[in-house]
C-alpha cells in the first residue's frame, strides 16, 4: 500500500509530462502562445513609437500582453482534454491505475510553466523595447499564477464538456474576444464606463490586468485590492472543473 | 477459476437495455469473440468488465475480482485497447510505449526491456522514433494493442481491433493477435464474421444486449445447418427477432 501510495506522484507526473509533450510539439500553440502576443507587443510598440498614446507605453502594454496571451493556454489545455476524450485515450487510461485526481493535476500543472515562460518571453521583448529592468519583473511574472490558473482551469472546464470543435470557437474566440474587449488592454474601461464598466470590473479580467500593472510597477498598495476577485475566479473556476471532469469521468 | 464468469450482468440507459441479463464464463488463455449487429451490447459489456462503466445489476469477476467492489484489481488484472485509435498523436511510438510503462510504475529498466520486449514482437523498431500521430491506420492499431499489454494484463479486451482497416493491415493484425492466443485471455469484439471465424476458440452471438448462443464456429454452424459462419450468423440474428 505504501509503495503504491509512493508511486502516485510519480503516475501524475508521467502523465503531465506527457500533457506538456503534447502542448509544445504543436506548432500552431507555439506560434499563438508565444509567437502572437510578441507580435502584438511589436506592433503596439512601433504604433506608440509614432503616435504616443499612454495606454501603449510598454509599462503599461507589457502586463496586459502577458495576461492576454494566457488566454491562448485555455485553448491548448481545452483542446488537449477535448481530443484525449474524443480519441479515447482517455477512456484507454480510465483503465490503468491512474486516478481521479492525477488526470486532473496532470493536465493542470503542465500548463503553469508553460504560461510563466510565456510571460518571461513576453517580458524579455519588452525590456528589448525598452523596459527598464528591475526585480519587479520577475514578481510580476511570478504574480500572473493566479491568472494562470484561471485561466488553465478554464480550459480544463472547457474540455471536460465541449467537442474539439467546440473547444475552438468558445475558448478560441469567445474567450479571446472577452479577456481582450473587458480587460482594458487595447483601450480604457473609463472611457467606456457605464454598464461595460461594471461588467469588466465583475470579471476577472481586468483584475489580471491591473493587478500585474501594479506588481510590475512595484505598487503593491495598488496592487492589492485586485489579487482576491484573480484569486476568487481561479479557486471558482478550478473547483467547477474539477466537478466537471469527474462527471465526464463517471460518464465514461 | 474462470477468467471471465458474468452472473446476469445488466446495464441500462434510461429506457434502453443495453446489456440484458449476460450470463457468461470464459477460460483462462482463450480467445472469445463477442459477435452482434451495431447497438448489441458488445462495448458496453467490453466497458464493464474493464471497470470503466458501473453496472445496474448483477455481477461479474476477473479471476474471482469483482469488477464493481474490487475494481483496482480488476483494473491491474486487464488491458484494453479501445474501439477509436487511443494513442497520443504528438508523442512518438516510444514515448506512448514509456507512457503507459510510467503509469504501471515500471523501473527504467523494466520500462526499456518492456519496450525492447514490444518493438521486437509487433514489429514496431522501425517507426519508434515516429510521432504516433504520422502513422498509417494499421500500425496506429498496432502501437495500440502493445500499449495495452504493457500492463502485463491476464485479460485482454479488443474492441473492434480492426475496424477500418485495410486488408493487409488486418490480416498482419490477426497474426499478431493469433501469436497473443494462449498467453493471454482475450475478448474481442467484432462485426466483421470472418475475423470471429478465424481467430476465436469460441464465440458468443449478442443482440439487443442479449447474448443469444455461444459455442465454436462449426459448432454455430451445426446448430442452424448453415455452410458458411456468415449463415450461421444471420439465421441465428434473424431468429431471435421471431
């Protein structure tokens, strides 16, 4: 019993490797995950390079960038739960002695380090751009976990109910559109207010944003009044997955 | 001790019976074909006794385990090799081969002598280093059925192993589930008559979740004075519906 207990670490992590195998070796995740968010942070550099606007000083850009592409990881993980249910994989390994709970960290975890080197990448660019570089980067990459998680969890969601095909035009363009639109990245909630406001602000993301703009700044003051709805989507959000897949499963 | 012994095993979906009453012992090392139309209960009956699906009533053991009360050591006891190709595309044939190595909790040894052992009998060295993903219908059934018996599983379950395949690919694959007969107890589920015919020690008929005859193919044969198994078959479909 006890080397079996031994073992379950081990049975997990077998798996989440696998799951990370998976994500990297597709080109197209590599080109959305990484590729798209430097491009954008690229674009909106030289546009604020000729058109100064405050919104796209890179300060300011980079936070929302990082957060924004951890969209995409909702995509990767949504998709990858999506196929292992369609293709019966999932049901091969339903046989084995996997359990519950390693299915469920070893398509979570995987995704958490793919979404820091994510964020370094993103931050590397801008400091190429010119972003002054002080500790307070690596607090705010560091910061972005909790997004992370919402977000990785999300997809886990996503994939434990929807169809590949689903998966891409709910996590791949519904999601997008909204953590771009109700973020205040492109463009200022202020601006807007109103009804679009208070919906934004009622979402997790602009609280992602906001809060990474304040930590990378080194504002924590500021900083804190958006790390308990980050932190409250993404315990929410996890625990919904969670129940979801382990319906999934017993349908199965 | 059977094998495989069902005591009136049932499952059903809302209104439909998808197995009915399934009574049904199977030696230890025999090769057992499980015959019937689309919608027969072959699967469901496959996805119970692999642990995967909780039946509604009566029972069923693996070697004296029950498959629902002592459903891990059913589950350590059986292999399966699903209906759909199971592989993880992006991985290549070694690493789905490590993969499942990994999840039994092998020794890095036991896992490259498990893989050596493997490669060597389906004849997998020369794709082991290609992405399961890349291959051809054939050889992805037959990374398939290694990743089920790295278990060391005493129960076999093949459901549907060579839907969709072409003739070559399943006749390459009939050697190889020939060559596992014996070693190893196997239920295969098929519709294709001649697969039955040619593989199984015996065969069992199910329609409408009921399991109609079981018995060697001449002996089927006698039964409904047919010449052919294909006859066999029908008439004894056919016959249930009177």
């Amino acid at each position: 019993m006890k080397s079996m207990n031994k073992m379950r670490p081990a049975r997990m992590m077998t798996f989440a490797g696998r799951c990370a195998k998976e994500i990297l070796r597709d080109p197209l995740n590599l080109l959305f995950g990484v590729g798209f968010p430097v491009v954008l942070l690229l674009l909106l550099s030289a546009i604020q390079a000729n058109i100064p606007v405050p919104l796209f000083e890179i300060a300011h850009l980079a936070p929302g960038i990082a957060v924004f592409g951890l969209s995409f990881l909702t995509l990767f993980a949504a998709t990858l739960v999506a196929r292992d249910r369609e293709s019966a994989f999932l049901q091969r390994l339903y046989t084995t002695p996997l359990q519950a709970a390693d299915f469920i960290l070893g398509y979570l975890l995987p995704v958490l380090p793919i979404a820091l080197a994510q964020s370094a990448v993103c931050y590397l660019v801008a400091v190429a751009l010119g972003l002054p570089v002080t500790v307070h980067i690596l607090t705010a990459v560091l910061a972005l976990l909790p997004a992370a998680m919402f977000y990785v969890a999300f997809g886990l969601l996503c994939g434990s109910v929807f169809n590949v095909k689903q998966v891409g035009g709910i996590c791949g363009a519904l999601l997008t559109n909204l953590s771009a639109w109700l973020s205040g990245v492109w463009f200022d909630l202020e601006l807007v207010g109103g009804a679009f406001r208070k919906i934004a602000y009622a979402l997790p993301f602009v609280h992602a944003v906001e809060l990474e703009r304040a930590v990378l700044a080194g504002n924590i003051a500021e900083a804190l009044p958006h790390v308990a709805p980050v932190i409250g989507y993404a315990a929410a959000v996890t625990f919904c997955a969670v129940l979801l897949f382990l319906r999934q499963m017993k349908k199965q | 001790m059977y094998a495989i012994n069902t005591v009136n095993l049932t499952k059903t979906y809302k209104d439909i019976t998808a197995v009915d009453h399934l009574n049904l012992q199977i030696r230890p090392g025999e090769l057992f074909a499980l015959l019937g139309v689309n919608g027969a209960g072959k699967t469901t009956t496959i996805k119970m006794l692999s642990g995967l699906t909780r039946p509604d009533g009566g029972d069923a053991y693996i070697h004296g385990k029950h498959i629902v009360h002592e459903v891990a050591a059913v589950k350590s006891m059986t292999g399966v090799s699903p209906q759909e190709t199971a592989v993880a595309p992006n991985l290549t044939v070694r690493e789905n081969l490590a993969l499942m190595c990994g999840i039994y909790g092998f020794s890095k040894e036991k896992q490259a002598a498990k893989i050596h052992q493997l490669a060597a009998q389906f004849d997998l060295q020369p794709i082991l280093s290609k992405k399961a993903g890349k291959l051809s219908g054939g050889w992805q059934r037959r990374v398939s059925l290694a990743m089920a018996l790295i278990g060391e599983p005493s129960v076999l379950f093949l459901d549907e192993p060579t839907l969709g395949l072409d003739v070559l690919a399943r006749s390459e694959l009939w050697d190889i589930i020939r060559a596992l007969k014996g070693t190893v107890t196997i239920i295969l589920t098929t519709h294709y008559m001649e697969e039955a015919e040619a593989l199984s020690d015996r065969i069992g008929i199910m329609k409408d979740g009921r399991l109609l005859v079981v018995g060697t193919a001449p002996e089927l044969m006698a039964r409904t004075n047919a010449e052919r198994f294909e006859q066999a078959f029908i008439s004894i479909v056919k016959g249930a519906n009177t």
